[in-house]
C-alpha cells in the first residue's frame, strides 16, 4: 500500500513525531488526572484507548493528508483528553507542510474549539489557565513547523541551484569543446588549402608550359582539377562545422548515376584503364538516392584500385534490373606491389553502411582467377520508401 512506501528515513521521522504526540497526551492527560474538571469524570484506560487509535490515524495519514488529519483531529479533541496533544502535534506537522495560509485558519479554528471546550468543562480560573497555555503551545509548535519548513525549502532551493550550475558548467565544457575542435579544424583547413593551393599553382604552371610534353601537361592537368575538387570537398566539409546563417552558401549539387561515365573518364585522363559497361535502359527510372550512393560506390571502387593495383586494369560494370548492381572488377598488380597511398582504412566500412541504409548487399574479396571484386545491389523497388530519409542522406555524404 502506499501509506506504507516509505524511506527508513521518513519512517524515522512519523514514529518520532507519533512518541511525541503521545507523551504530550499523556501529560495533558495525567495534569487533568490530578485537577480534573468539576462533574467531568477521567476514565483513564478508556481515554488510553481512544488516544491510541488517534496516534495510529496520525501516524498513518499525516504526511499524506496533513490537512485531513489536521480536520479530524479538531473534532475528536471532543472524544479523549489524550487526543488534545495529538490535536497539537496534527497542526505542528500541517505547519510542516502546507503553507501558512492554510494553517492559520485551522489552527485558529481548533484553538477557538479548545477554547469552547474549556469554557464549558471548568471554572473560571481553570478555564483562564487552560487557555493561556494552549494559545502558547500553539504558537510555539505553529512557528516551529513554519520554521523546519522553511529550512527544507531552502535546502531544496539550493540544491536546485546547486545541479542547475552543474548542469550550466558542464554545458560550458561541452560548448568550450567544440569551439576548440572546430578552431582546430579551421586551423587544419588554412594549411591544408596552402599545401592543396601550392600542388594546384604548380600543376597549372606545368600544364600550360609550352615545352612540356603533351602527356605531361594533360597529366598536369588532371592534377590542378583534382587539388580544386579537393579544396573544394574540403570547403565543404569544414562548412559543416559553421552555424547556419541565411547568407550560407547552398549545397553543391550532388551526383547521380549519370555521373558516373564522367568519373570514369577522369580516372581515364589519370592514367587509369578502365573499361565501363553500363546496362541502364531508362536512368530516369533509377531514383537519385540510388544513382547517389551509386556514384560513391563506383568512385571508392576506382580509388581501392588506384591504390593497391595502380596501373591495373578495372571493368566498371552498371545493370539496372528489378534492382541496380554495381560491380567494379580489377586485376592484382604482378610482382611486388606498390607503396599503398595513404588513406583511413574506413572506406569498404562506410561503403558498407551505404548499403545497408538502401537494404542492398554488399560483396568484396579476391576471386579465384587473382582478381579483387566488389559488388554492390541496390533495390530499386524500395527506394521510393526511403525518400523519407533523404534529410539524413545529406550527412551520409560524409562517410
């Protein structure tokens, strides 16, 4: 039951408030023993008992229903002696509790009820005494809950500033965190586009000289394309990292499947020999989400290959069925290979999540005859179902 769900604590604190109330009966009641009230006569088992019950109803209910307790034992003051002090300690604990507006009327009502109590049960001179002492009682017990209420109040007020500056501190760290990430990455960006601006400017130089070779140049070329693509992947990695702003730049445009022949015949003009077979009989039908990832696909499969099997030959190949397989096919280099160019080691992982993000397949590794396959299967079925996510889509450009 939840009148029984409570802290040790709190069970602690009931039981001590309930002794309390029951001594302070028993005092009130044994004082009206030993000067009892004319014609009135003090049963002291029977007024025993009747306190009793009170102590558990105070016990049971005051930290629920202060304001019932508080209620009730206003009227069974009428019933025993003892219930007088539970009476007090019932307005004590309504002090705890409640606010000061809703205390004062009621302990002023039961001490007007007292008050009736003893003007109609003793002389005069008892009546007086009686009186004075529970205005008194009454007033020392109403400022003391008035008091431990407050004291709690504050403790809770100032812990609740406490964790709000915990909170507000460990914003502040967080903040300061990625203002420093970013400066290092701006940082990263200026020398980064100085290096990429240098290879750029003396890529262009070599191109246009007029007694380079002619395969030079075109080398020389490609060479300044690329360090531009690249500042400008660069640029736009790094605009991520900057707040919105209505005079931001758009996105650049995004590529799609048709894109992909382009891509081929770049990696062409870079030395590479690649064959593409592309079998799309409507592209329109391909939606972009798709030719998108399929690009990206296409471009890892020729950047593994220049990277492990530089000088090798590569067949791209594009069916477009009920779904869009991709397969980029290379031979392994004869001998000792090449000094692997840098890279991350991540790129078959976030090719891989590529697909999955499609509900499609993804296969790679070595075949049989020497030679390193990777396949991809797009659905083409169920990327209208996707469209939904093409927000998020834009984030997994970045992979």
């Amino acid at each position: 039951m939840d009148l029984f769900r409570r802290s040790r604590r709190e069970w602690l604190g009931d039981l001590g408030l309930t002794a309390a109330a029951g001594a302070l009966g028993l005092l009130l009641l044994m004082g009206t023993k030993e000067d009892p009230p004319p014609d009135v006569p003090v049963v002291v088992p029977r007024d025993l008992a009747i306190g009793s019950v009170w102590l558990a109803f105070l016990l049971l209910f005051r930290r629920r229903h202060p304001v019932a307790v508080a209620v009730t034992m206003m009227f069974a003051q009428w019933t025993a002696t003892s219930a007088l002090g539970i009476a007090a300690v019932a307005v004590y604990s309504l002090a705890m509790l409640r606010p000061w507006r809703v205390v004062l009327p009621l302990a002023g009502a039961n001490l007007a009820i007292i008050v009736t109590l003893f003007w109609i049960t003793s002389p005069l001179h008892q009546f007086r005494q009686g009186a004075v002492v529970f205005v008194l009682m009454y007033a020392v017990l109403i400022t003391a809950g008035m008091l431990v209420r407050s004291r709690r109040q504050l403790i809770a007020s100032m812990e609740e500033r406490a964790r709000a500056a915990e909170t507000e501190q460990r914003l502040r760290v967080e903040e300061a965190r990625l203002l420093e990430r970013e400066r290092i990455a701006r940082e990263m960006h200026d020398v980064l586009a100085h290096r990429i601006s240098l290879l750029a400017v003396h890529a262009g130089a070599l191109e246009f000289r007029p007694d380079a070779p002619a395969d030079q140049r075109e080398a020389a070329g490609v060479v300044r394309r690329c360090a531009y693509e690249a500042m400008e992947d660069l640029r736009e990695v790094i605009g991520v990292l900057r707040d919105d702003s209505p005079g931001a730049d758009p996105e650049r445009p995004q590529p799609t499947l048709a894109d992909v022949s382009a891509l081929v015949r770049e990696s062409r003009r870079a030395g590479g020999r690649i064959t593409l077979e592309e079998n799309v009989p409507s592209p329109g039908r391909v939606p972009a989400r798709v030719g998108r990832h399929a690009y990206r696909i296409v471009q890892e499969g020729l950047t593994n290959a220049r990277k492990h099997a530089p000088g090798a030959p590569v067949r791209v190949s594009l069916d477009a069925g009920s779904d869009l397989d991709i397969e980029i096919v290379n031979a392994l280099s004869p001998g000792a290979p090449a000094p692997p160019l840098p890279g991350s080691g991540a790129g078959l992982v976030g090719l891989a999540e590529r697909v999955a993000l499609l509900g499609g397949t993804l296969e790679h590794g070595p075949t049989a005859d020497g030679r390193f396959r990777l396949r991809a299967r797009l659905p083409l079925g169920t990327a209208h179902a996707h469209g939904a996510a093409g927000k998020g889509d834009v984030h997994g450009e970045l992979l």
